[in-house]
C-alpha cells in the first residue's frame, strides 16, 4: 500500500470521527431551550432570561458550520486526490436520532447519499497493484463483459486473505485487478485490526513495540513471495502500526439522550422593564408550560389594570424626564468628548508627523551609515584584484599568510553616494551557483575566475572546465592557462570522473595534509603561515540529468569540499541555497540577486574585457612554467656543524614538503642508492648541491667522503675544489670530475677505484669478522672508514654505445651496486632520462638496487610506470620515492636554491676553516685543461744521480682518480725502445720533449747522453725550446747530419761492452731518414736497448714505423712500448697483442699508451703540456 493510499485511509477515518452529530444535538437543544425562554420572558408578570444561553448556542452553531466546513475540505481533498469515498463507510449521517423526541422524522427518511465522484485512480491502481504482486493486469473479456468484482471491502478482503493462504500470487493479484481504486484502497482502513490480532496469534500476547523484529522476521519472506514489489519500508511502517499500543476506545457512535429542559425558577432569570418588552405577539412555546388563572370579577380586574397603567404612566413620565436630562447630559458629554478628541487628534497627527519625520530622518542617517561600513568592509573584504573596476584591473596576488578575499560581481542599489560592492564568497568559503540568463552567467563566471586568479599567487589555483554545450567554449578566454596544467577540460561524460577525482581530492586531504589537526586548510594556513595546497574549482556549466552516482558525489562536496579547498561554480545544476552556497539569480539592470544580500537590489558589472583575460592568463601560465620561487639553502642546515655520525646511515633533509615539514632522505643499507632523473633545466644540478651541502653540514669529514662527476660539458662540481679565484674547496669532496664528457675512461678509473676500495673494506670486515660498516667501526674505531658517496651526473654518457668501456662500466656498477651497501658505499646516479640506457638492458637487478628514485619536473621512466606525479610538478619540485617508484611512496618535496653561489660559498668557507689539519686538497680532473708536467707527483720527485738503474721516462698523464703519470721504465732489455705514432705535431713534441725533459731530470750533469735529431721542419720549434731545457752537451742533429749520429750510435750497439752512461735518442719524424739508414737504425733498435742505448722517436703513422722495421712480415719487438696519437685501432694490431686491436679512436689532446712489458691491455693519456 502507497503512502498516498494510507493518507486516504486516515482523512477518510478522521472525517468520520468528527464530533459533528453531538454539536448538531446540542445546538438543537440550546435552540429549543432558547425559544421557551423567550415565551416565558414575554408572558410573564416579572420578565426572566438566561445570562449567556444566546452566546451558547452561537458558539454551538460556529461549531457545528466548522465541523462541516472540515468534512466538505476532506471530502474535497480526497476527490482531488482521486480517492473517492468508500461506500461501505458512510460519513456520520445519524446524528438527528437525538431528536426524534422533539421532531419527527421526514416522510421519506434520510436524504439519499450523492453518487461518490466518479473514480480518477484505476490506471495508478492498476500499475501500483502489478508493482506489487508482479501479475499485469489481465486482458479484457472477448465478449466484452466485465469479470465479478467484490461488492465492497468486506468482500476484497476475504478474497485477499483466501489468495495469501493459498499462497497464489497470481490470483491475489487478479482479486486486487479486479477491483476499482477506492474499493481497493478502503483495505487500509479494514485491515490494521485484522494485522494487530494476526500479531496477538503469532505472539500469544498483546503486541507492543518491543515484538517489531519477531514480527519483521516472520512476515518479510511471506510477504516478499507475495508482494515482490513492497518497499522494506512500507512493511516495517505497516508492521510498526500492529505493533503500537492500543489506543483508549474513542466514544465515537454514542448519541447523548436528550433531556427536557428545567422548569425555570425565579432565581434564573433577571426583571425587565415595559419599556424593553418586545409589542409583537409571542409565538407560543414547542412545549406546554402552567399559566396562572385570571381573577373572575371584571370590575376588580378593571381596577388593578388602571392602576397599574397609572403607575405605568407615571413612571414612565419621571423615566422620560430622566431619560431626558440624561440625554442632554450625554449630547453636552458627547460635545465635549468630541471637541476634546478632536484637539488630541490634531496634537497627536502633530506629535505623528514629527516623529515619523524623525524617524525617517534618523533610518536615513541609519542606512547611510550602514551602507558606508558596508562599502568599508567590502573593501577590505575585496582588496585588489578581488574588487577592482575592470578599466584599472590588474593581478595583485598575496601571499599565503593572507586570508583568501571574497569576489566582487556588481554593486548594492543602496541609497549611499558612494558605491557598496557586491561581494561573493569563494575561495575558503564554498561554492557559486548561478541561475538565469546565460549570456550574463558567462560574464560572472568569467568576473569570478579573473578575479580569484589575479588575488593570489601564480599556480595557487587549478581549474577544472566541464562545458557539455559550449565544448569549453564558455571557457576560451582562459585557454592560456591549459599548457601551463593550470586549467584542464572534461569532456562530455567526464562529469562521474570528475567529481571522482574532486571526492578523492578530498579524502586526501583529509587523511594527509589535515590529519585531524586542523578543520580546514584555511585553518592550517593561518596556523602555520603557509597553504600547502593549492586551490581546486571546478566550473560546472550545465550539462544532462545527474545520476545516482554522480548527485552523491556532487552533495559530498558541497558538505565537505571548501574545508579542502573544493570549490564548485556551477550552472544548470539543481541545487538551490545553503550552508556555503551562495546563488546568484543573474537578470539585466536592477533585478538580479545575491543570497547573501537577502532581497537588496544588484546591478551586476560586465564581463572583464577579452583582451584582460588573455594577458593574464598568459603571465600567470609564464609565471607558473618558471615555478615558485624557492626557500634559501639555510633552511636545509642544522645549528651546529659535524654533529652527526654515519656508523649506520646519512640522513639529511633535502627540502620542505607541502605542509611546510622537512623531507628526510637517507642513503643506508635500505634504500642504499639513488637515482635522479629530470629533463635540462628542471634543477637535477640545484637538487644535488641542496643534497651535498645538507649531508656536510652535519657529517664531518671523517664520516663523509664525496667523490664527484660530472658528465656534461660544464664545470658544475669544480666548485667544491679549489681554483684560481678562490683557494678553499669542500673538505669532504676527494675526487671531482668535469669535462669529462670524451673521457669516458675516467668515469671507469672511478668505477675501479671504488672496486679497491670496497675490496679493501671486505678484507677488514673479514679480518674483524663483521658484516656492515657500523659493526667495523665499532670493531676498528681507529680506522678511517666514512661513508662514500659517488655522484655521476649524466651518467649515461659512461655507458653509451657497445664498447669494451661500457660492458666494464656496467658489471663495476652492479658489483658495487650489490656489495655497496653492507660497506658504506652510495651510488647516486643522475640522468635526463634512463630509459634510453642500452648497456642497463637485461639487467633489471642493476637498476632494482636503486630504490632511492628522485624524479624532477617532467621526469620520464624513474619512477613506476603507472607513477605520473612527476608530470604536473612546478620548478624546484621533486618527488621523492624510496621504494622504487611505487605510486603510494611519493612524496612531494621543494628543494631550495643552492645554485646561489655566494651563499654556497659562504657555506663552503665556513665548512673549509673547520677542515682537519692534514686533510688534503681533493684531485681536480678537468677534461677540457691540458696538465703540466711540473704539477706531475713523480717529475717532482725525480732527483739528479750519477748513475740510474732503470730510468723512467714520463710521457702523460693518466686519466684516473689518482694524479698519475703514464711512465714506461728503459730497463737494459732487448725491446725497451719507445714509439711516437701520429700525424698530430704538437702532440707528438709534447711527448717527446716530456720524456726528454723527465729523463734528464733523473741524471746530474754528464751522467747520461742526448741526442735530439729534428727531420721535420714542422717541429724545429719544438725541438729548440727543448734544447733549452737538456744538458747542455746534448747533441743536435737534423736531415744533413743525422747519419753520422746514426753511424755512430750503430757502432755503439754493436760493441761488446756497454757504455759507462745511457744514450737516449730522440728521433723527430723518424719516418723521413733515407732508406740506407733505416738499416743503421734497426740495428740500434735490436741491439741497443742492452747496451743502454734507447731510441724514443715519432712516426707520422704506425705504417711507416712498419717500413722502418722491415716491412709487413717483420718482427715489432723492438718496440716495446709505444704512444699512439691519431692513428686508428685498427692501425695498431701489429703492436698489440692479441686478436683484437685495441679499443681506440683519435681524440683532441689523447693518446693510447701501451707497454708490452707492463700493461694487460692499453691506457689513454694526456700530454703534457707546454709549462
């Protein structure tokens, strides 16, 4: 049964219960009662009466219309409704039973009943009964006739309680087909005392409230097989009805007997006057009354009437007397009262006059003053931007620490001679609706937004456009703000991921960044002074009916949304004013209003002009791209330096997170390595040096040790050594490498080093019988065992292409990936993108060991695949992710500017005072400086001596961690002759003239013999310099005399003693003697190497050095040890041994040099150059 059917059955119910038949009784007594009297007043000797009887009986009568009024109002309902009255519950027609002792009864008896209205319901009858049972109505008869139907209720009910017995649904739903609506519908009034003694029977006891659950549990499956269609909350409210306490029976259906009225006493009634006796003849009472018997002498009756009429007469001559002067009494009173009143009328409109002008006077003054505290607060309320005129607009953003101001849209029609803005709460408050004509609804969502993106920072606010007509096109103005990701469109049916997205927005920021601690972010902000983030406004503009769905999730943020920073601006959305929503109903001229003004007037302000909104949209999308400015490095660096140990982990903040707390970052056994990745320009090199200077600040250089390198053409780290400019370096740096983009083999030096070094760790652990680092310091705490930490930037130049470099690089880098950790060894890898790394390629367990994941602005491939965070982040942003990019691991960081590097070096001087005493100035490499031999650690050791075993001749410096000197030692052995192969001139003199000039520095003076012989005019520069800086007996030689020098040394290798002191010659373009004396100088390659004769000298190419010794089939060990400048590896296989030529391909300034007698394989050098 419907609620509407159950209302019907309790207005039809409560119609019959009005009291209407005892009012009718009543009144008809009174009114009978009222008649006696008046006889009894009218015949009397002494008048009588009854004070109050006429009130009673009015009363009564008002009673009696009132009850019928409410019976005609329900009836009327009900017809409406289209619930016609039951025939088998009659309204309450009997109440002139209680007098059939007075009237009789019409001839005809009772009125017939009017016809009930015609039936209005039975197409709702029939849906809402096949809702129900399931059944449809059944089809209509062939022959066209109409199937039996119950008489009445009655009879629909016991066919109802047959059909639920049989359990049929089928026929109970063609007995309630069968049926017209009122027949049906009449069951609601039939039926709750059925329900109730149905509930005694199942409970063997009265119901009552407590017996609601017994009772649901026994009907509800009853009733679900048979009524399918009943909602759980029809049956509960039916069932709750059963349940309830019985009532006290009403009296309804008693008539009251009627009582003859009292004989009248002389106490009840008052004497009147002749004058006030009524002259019509008296109507004879309904009932009999006593009348007292007249006198039977006429004369004495005669008698009395004259005196009576004399007395009568009498008195009535001094009542008219009286009378008289009590009128004219009453007409002088009455002028006086009149004259009187009129003067109180004419002070008092005075008096009226003045006060109301007063009053008005006083409203005006009210209302001026209160429309100029209104414009005040509005101003203050809407400062800059919030409330500027359109023709002197402009951004005026404000910090965090200022309250977010409200918006204005119009202007207040007060009357005030200044003007009161109309102002709407947005930002912090709630949400916008906006209803009416939607040209000018543009104009104030495009006002709102303008607004609230010029009164706060740049990126401080995302939009989000949902426009299903217009396809975004209410929003065009805004489009400068989309590539910056500080305006976003949804598409058509994009509304359920939208408010998705906003409900998960929410929930976020309840659990995250609230916490509990606060109410709301604008709490938050107030509290700390900063928001964390940024606003979120969704326009809404219109669009298809909402889903169940989608108006749960619109009503959630509407409750919870603006406490988050949610805010909707919406149009063509059913929702109406509320707790923080403010409707604006948009009209032109003076008719549009504002909830929060009540019913004042506004006019509203147009749209912001075009070419306003493009401009600033396009500064606020510039502003954005360049990203907030960051926090100084200060705010990374504890109190006190050095306090810090790092036995088990290096732990530093690397910036601030959105709620305003430092965000930790530790390198320890677990996440053990990092890796950064981060397009150019979006801060990888600022995050590194924030990093460097927040680990330095707290761990000395006994526990911190960097080792640095930089891949890119840049000198990015050669600030942490010292320079020119500035001698002080960062005293925990040990190694720093720039330039060194063609010198991969330095990033492989590194790799190596750090090998020995976790090598050497391992042997102390084993030697102490520990596992990790902390345990070994513990163990040996006099050692010096600091946590290392290597920094490679650009490190994917280390493992480009497929080469021997490469393949070496990765197996070091995975060693040291796996082993490092247990030894205090920290990788930190830094890269653009890492997916394009095709050494790193099959070899996830690599990059697995770097768990530590730092992805900067538009980071590709560091994170998760499904990890997107890093794609929206401002400049001086990073996400940082110690569990290898899972998605639930972010957190969000701002790093500080550390690239200031007057404030770095402030850091670094204060830092370098405090350095240890016997701490040394780290190893610079630079790949773009050519080193000088005088910096060599070996040249400058070299002593003159009389006599040398095994001189060492110097050609270049290595590239490795340590300064080294590439040397090859002139022992007397057969082979110990040195080649020079290149075209290259300055680089062949510059080895040459370093392995002249270390030579002599190592022989006192006589002690050894140089022979210098140019045969290239090119290098007769070179060859004087150095001539300068030999012996001064060295000989000169060039194309005229070389033969002689030639002759004569061939003479000294064949003799069968050795000379008393070495014979060093130095052949300049070798490869241009004359054919007759490559003999002479074969001879002296094979022989004289025992005698202590060593050839150093150039050939312009490895081929021609093959010419000197005899061609393709002759023998290369005469030469052990050669430099090769710009001659391919290819060149050099006869050199080599081995299959394979050397791994080698010409470069500026670099050459490959290789001893047989030492080296596994060859070793890149720089010369030496000019001092």
């Amino acid at each position: 049964m419907s609620l509407l059917q159950e209302v019907g059955a309790q207005l039809r119910a409560t119609s019959d219960e009005l009291p209407t038949g005892l009012v009718s009784v009543a009144m008809e007594r009174l009114r009978s009662a009222t008649e006696l009297l008046n006889w009894v007043r009218q015949t009397s000797v002494d008048p009588i009466g009854v004070p109050q009887l006429g009130n009673a009986t009015e009363h009564a009568e008002h009673a009696a219309a009132a009850l019928r009024l409410a019976q005609d109002a329900i009836a009327a309902y009900l017809a409406q409704l289209g619930l016609a009255a039951d025939a088998s519950a009659p309204p309450d027609r009997d109440w002139k039973a209680g007098l059939k002792e007075d009237k009789d009864q019409p001839a005809g008896g009772e009125q017939q009943e009017q016809a009930p209205p015609p039936e209005q319901l039975q197409p709702w009858w029939r849906e809402r009964v096949e809702k129900l049972t399931g059944e449809a109505p059944p089809p209509p008869k062939a022959d066209g006739s109409t199937p039996e139907r119950p008489a009445n209720t009655a009879e629909l009910l016991r066919r109802v309680a047959a059909g639920v017995r049989s359990g049929d649904r089928a026929r109970l739903g063609r007995d309630l087909h069968g049926v017209n609506a009122a027949t049906g519908l009449g069951l609601s009034a039939v039926t709750p005392p059925v329900l109730r003694r149905l509930a005694g029977d199942l409970l063997g006891h009265e119901p009552g409230p407590d017996d609601l659950p017994r009772l649901r549990s026994a009907a509800g499956g009853r009733v679900k097989s048979l009524l399918p269609g009943t909602p759980p909350d029809v049956l509960d409210t039916l069932l709750a009805g059963s349940a309830a306490r019985r009532r006290v029976p009403s009296s309804r259906g008693t008539r009251p007997t009627p009582r003859s009225p009292p004989a009248c006493s002389p106490g009840c009634c008052w004497p009147a006057s002749a004058a006030t006796r009524p002259h019509s003849t008296p109507r004879p009472p309904n009932r009999s009354h006593p009348v007292v018997s007249m006198p039977d002498t006429r004369a004495q009756q005669v008698v009395e009437v004259r005196a009576a009429l004399s007395h009568a007469l009498g008195a009535a001559e001094e009542q008219f007397e009286a009378a008289q002067e009590e009128y004219e009494a009453a007409v002088t009173r009455r002028a006086r009262v009149a004259s009187a009143a009129r003067e109180r009328r004419i002070r008092l409109a005075d008096q009226r006059d003045k006060r109301l002008r007063e009053i008005d006077e006083q409203h005006e003054r009210d209302l001026a003053a209160l429309a100029g505290a209104a414009a005040e607060t509005a101003l203050a309320a809407a400062p800059g931007a919030a409330g500027m005129p359109w023709v002197v607009w402009r951004p005026t953003p404000g910090g965090t620490q200022v309250p977010a101001p409200e918006l204005r849209v119009g202007r207040l029609l007060l009357p005030y001679d200044e003007e009161v803005p109309a102002l709407v709460p947005l930002l912090d408050h709630g949400h916008v609706v906006i209803r009416g004509d939607e040209s000018l609804g543009d104009d104030v969502v495009a006002s709102l937004l303008l607004r609230a993106l010029g009164s706060v920072e740049a990126g401080r606010i995302r939009l989000t456009g949902y426009d299903p007509e217009q396809l975004g096109g209410g929003l065009a103005g805004f489009a400068p703000l989309a590539p910056a990701g500080v305006l976003t469109f949804v598409g058509p049916g994009g509304l359920a991921a939208l408010l998705d997205d906003l409900v998960d927005h929410v929930r976020r920021i309840n659990e995250t960044v609230l916490a509990g601690e606060h109410s709301s972010l604008r709490e938050l902000a107030a509290a700390t002074g900063r928001r964390p983030e940024p606003w979120r406004v969704a326009i809404l503009l219109g669009g298809d009916e909402l889903s169940r769905h989608e108006r749960g999730q619109l009503d959630r943020l509407l409750r919870t949304g603006a406490a988050c920073g949610v805010h909707l601006i919406m149009r063509g959305f059913p929702v109406g004013a509320g707790t923080g929503i403010e409707v604006v109903d948009v009209a032109p001229g003076d008719d549009a209003r504002l909830s929060g003004c009540g019913d004042l007037p506004v006019r509203l302000d147009p749209g912001p002009p075009a070419a306003v909104i493009t401009r600033t949209c396009r500064e606020i999308a510039d502003q954005v791209a360049a990203g907030p400015a960051p926090v100084a490095l200060d705010s990374l660096l504890p109190e006190d330096a050095w306090q810090q140990s790092s036995a088990r982990a290096l732990t530093a903040p690397l910036g601030d997170s959105p709620q305003g707390s430092p965000v930790h970052v530790t390198l320890s056994d677990y996440p053990p390595h990092a890796l950064i990745a981060g397009p150019s320009g979006t801060g990888k090199t600022n995050l590194i040096y924030a990093w460097m200077g927040a680990l330095a600040a707290r761990y000395s250089p006994a526990e911190l040790a960097f080792y640095l390198l930089d891949f890119k053409e840049g000198v990015s780290f050669a600030r942490f050594a010292p320079g020119r400019r500035d001698p002080s370096w960062l005293p925990h740096v040990r190694l720093v490498g720039v330039n060194v983009n063609t010198d991969r083999e330095f990033g492989l030096a590194l790799l190596r080093f750090l090998g020995a070094e976790l090598r050497s760790r391992a042997d102390a652990a084993k030697r102490h019988e520990v596992t990790n680092l902390a345990e070994l310091r513990a163990e040996d705490p006099t050692g010096s065992w600091p946590r290392i930490v290597a920094v490679v930037d650009e490190f994917q130049v280390l493992l480009s292409g497929r080469d021997a470099v490469a393949a070496e690089a990765v197996d070091l880098l995975e060693d040291l990936a796996r082993r490092g950790r247990s030894q205090g060894i920290h990788l930190v890898l830094a890269s653009q993108d890492v997916s394009g790394i095709e050494a790193l390629w099959g070899r996830p367990a690599l990059v697995a060991q770097f768990s530590l994941r730092i992805a900067l602005p538009r980071a590709r491939r560091v994170l998760a695949e499904t990890n997107h965070a890093a794609d929206s982040l401002p400049r001086y942003h990073a996400v940082v992710n110690a569990d290898s990019g899972a998605l639930e691991a972010n957190r969000i960081v701002r790093v500080p500017d550390a690239g200031n590097r007057e404030r770095w070096s402030e850091l670094q001087h204060q830092l370098w005072r405090h350095r240890p005493p016997e701490l040394v100035a780290p190893r610079l490499f630079d790949g773009d400086a050519i080193p000088r031999l005088e910096d060599s650690p070996e040249y400058r050791r070299f002593v003159p001596a009389e006599a040398v075993a095994a001189p060492v001749v110097l050609l270049g410096e290595t590239i490795d961690v340590e300064s080294r000197s590439a040397k090859t030692p002139l022992r007397r052995a057969p082979g110990r002759n040195i080649a020079v192969l290149g075209t290259r001139v300055d680089d062949a003199c510059a080895v040459l003239g370093t392995a002249a000039r270390s030579l002599a520095a190592q022989f006192g003076p006589g002690a050894a013999r140089f022979s210098v012989a140019c045969l290239d005019t090119d290098a007769s520069t070179a060859v004087a310099a150095l001539h300068t800086r030999l012996p001064a007996d060295t000989g000169k030689f060039d194309n005229d005399n070389v033969e002689f020098l030639l002759e004569d040394t061939a003479t000294d290798a064949e003799s069968s003693t050795t000379s008393d002191r070495p014979h060093f010659l130095f052949l300049y373009a070798a490869d241009a003697l004359p054919s007759a004396s490559n003999v002479l100088l074969r001879k002296i390659l094979r022989q004289g190497p025992e005698r202590r004769i060593h050839v150093i000298g150039w050939w312009r190419g490895a081929s021609l050095l093959r010419d000197t010794l005899g061609g393709p089939g002759s023998r290369t060990d005469t030469i052990g040890a050669w430099v090769a400048l710009d001659s391919h590896g290819s060149e050099l296989s006869p050199y080599f041994p081995g299959n394979t030529p050397p791994n080698w391909y010409p470069r500026p300034w670099r050459a490959l040099h290789f001893d047989r007698s030492v080296h596994r394989g060859a070793e890149t050098i720089i010369p030496y150059g000019p001092s």
